[in-house]
C-alpha cells in the first residue's frame, strides 16, 4: 500500500486566480495520477505525471489550464489556473501499485470557485 | 479508449437484503476490473477486484463475476448493513497496458435499517 498526503485539503478560491494542489507520497513511484470528482460525479482523470517527462493528458484537459510538474519519484503538483466556477471539484492524486493494479488515492482537495 | 458504463445510478435496499450493481466495458483488452467504495467525504478505498482470467471472486459477504464474452461484470453485496451504504465504482483497465483506470459513473447505495 501507499500514504499519500494532499494539500490544501480545501480552498476557497477568487474566480480568475489559480492555486496548486501538491501530492507526497511515502515511496517512490513511476506514475502518479490526478483525477478530478465533481460533486456526485464520478472519477476522472486529468492526466498521468510521469518523472522526468511531460505529462500526459486525457482528452478534454490542457497543460495550459491544469500544468503538472514532477520533480522527483515521491512528489507531483497539479496547478488549477483562471479558476472559474465550474473548477469547483475534489482533485485526487493518486498511485497505483505496479503488482496489483490497485489505485491508492490521497484524502483529496475541495476547491471552491466563487 | 475504454469506456464504462455502471448501473444503477442509485439503489436502495433494506437492511439484510442483497444488492447488485452491474457495470460494462468497451475495450476487450481490459483485464483488471476493480470495485472501489467512497463514503461520504472519504477517499475511494478497493474492495474486491476481479482479473479476467477469473469468472468469480468472492470475500464474505461481497463477490463479483466477470463475464468476458459479455463484457460483463457485476459486484454482489449479501446481507446488506447500514455500514454499506457508500458510492461504488466499478473499473476496468489493461493493467499489462496503459496503466489507466477508467471508472464508471458510480452506484449510491442506501440501506435502511
């Protein structure tokens, strides 16, 4: 299994500005996810931050709006920019485990847009 | 891509009855098929997970099955209690693959005490 710590774990956020959500893991990983959760939504992913290379975004999601670095096998942030109101969500990062396929998610950060 | 589609959207039971959710999938080279549960304000937490070399999996009082030629599979969940009622999503990934968990859109199940 994996810890994972997210933070902030909530935010309140002025439309037009932008914030970043930070993800530390307690080993190291390839891979980490970040998914988005809309109120009584599902899962859905944003992209695969991948160490020592670009991102990779899932269709509907840009760099420009959500930039991703990752600096190192344990670390990921994901940057939400020009919030409006309809960023309003839980971001997840996430990790999987490269035996079994289980994903391990953080505790997760709620933004607000007003 | 994969895509996943889970019903019902809501279910409500009566405590000690059993409830199904069923879920289906698009990409037959999707080959790990997981059941996640979120509580209210939690993060989603595995509960069981079925591989597609298996047709059924069980742990007490939940199980799923797998139909591969369907592209089938289902979470069975046997004398239901209040701690139960949660979200549940199933998913489906080429785990040799991409590594991409595609979830479905959930299942919010309540049981009445």
């Amino acid at each position: 299994s994996a810890v994972i710590s997210q933070k902030p774990s909530r935010d309140i956020c002025q439309r037009g500005t932008s914030l970043t959500i930070q993800c530390q893991v307690d080993s190291q990983v390839t891979m980490m996810f970040w998914y988005r959760q809309q109120p009584g939504q599902s899962l859905t992913l944003i992209a695969t931050a991948n160490q020592g290379s670009e991102a990779t975004y899932e269709s509907g999601f840009v760099i420009d709006k959500f930039p991703i670095s990752r600096p190192n096998l344990t670390f990921s942030t994901l940057t939400v920019s020009n919030m409006s109101p309809e960023d309003s969500s839980i971001y997840l990062c996430s990790v999987q485990d490269r035996n079994t396929g289980e994903l391990f998610f953080g505790e997760g950060s709620r933004l607000t847009v007003l | 891509g994969e895509n996943v589609e889970q019903h019902p959207s809501t279910l409500s039971v009566q405590e000690g009855d059993s409830a199904v959710i069923k879920c289906t999938y698009s990409d037959s080279a999707s080959n790990y098929f997981p059941w996640y549960k979120q509580e209210l304000g939690k993060r989603p937490q595995l509960i069981i997970d079925i591989r597609s070399n298996v047709g059924e999996k069980k742990d007490q009082r939940i199980a799923v099955t797998l139909n591969k030629t369907a592209k089938h599979f289902s979470l069975h969940i046997t004398e239901t209690q209040p701690e139960d009622s949660a979200v549940y999503f199933c998913a489906a990934l080429d785990y040799t693959g991409g590594f991409k968990t595609i979830f479905g859109a959930g299942t919010r199940l309540f049981v009445k005490a």
